[in-house]
C-alpha cells in the first residue's frame, strides 16, 4: 500500500466527466482519456487535495462497512492505475502549507 499518510490530488490539466457512476478523465497535457472504474471514480472523488489514503479509506470502511475486506485493496489499486496514468499526484502532507500558513 502506498503511504497511508500521503494525500492523493488530481493533477494539474486534468478533466472529467461522469456518465453512469463511472469516469472518463482526460489530460489534456498528455492529450489521453482514462477511464475508471464505478468504484475508482468514487476513490477519484475522494482524491480532493485535503484527504490522506488513510481517511479515504476510514470514510469508505464506514460507509460500505459490509465491504471493508476489499475496500483497501480496492483503494490501493485505483491509487496505483491513477497514480500511473499521472491522473494524480501524491503529496506529502508535511510539505504542504498548513491552513494558519495559507491565512497569513
């Protein structure tokens, strides 16, 4: 599993658009369309900038607690696919800006 701690964030130049649950995503710097998965275009939404692989997965293990056996490694395999198709980006939480920095 890719560090717990670290936050996953949609990369710059990135589009995309829902039809039936599921994702088409398109770089528009790579100029190429991935498409995710019913349940990787729920993780994709989850990838906000703000949470850690950690909280994504302590917010699905709540609310599909009668899939919390498949929800890691579903969220380490869509992780890794968007991480791949440089859809988005993992950043160190401890190298972002804390929100008392941001205000000041």
């Amino acid at each position: 599993m890719p560090d717990p701690h670290m936050v996953p964030t949609h990369s710059e130049g990135v589009y995309s658009e829902v039809l039936d649950d599921e994702a088409v995503v398109y770089d528009r710097h790579r100029k190429r369309t991935v498409y995710l998965s019913e349940t990787a275009t729920l993780i994709w939404h989850l990838c906000d900038g703000k949470r850690t692989i950690e909280d994504i997965l302590t917010l699905l293990i709540a609310e599909y607690p009668e899939f919390a056996s498949q929800i890691e490694s579903d969220i380490v395999d869509a992780i890794a696919h968007m991480s791949s198709a440089r859809i988005i980006v993992l950043k160190d939480p401890a190298s972002q800006p804390s929100q008392a920095d941001a205000q000041n």
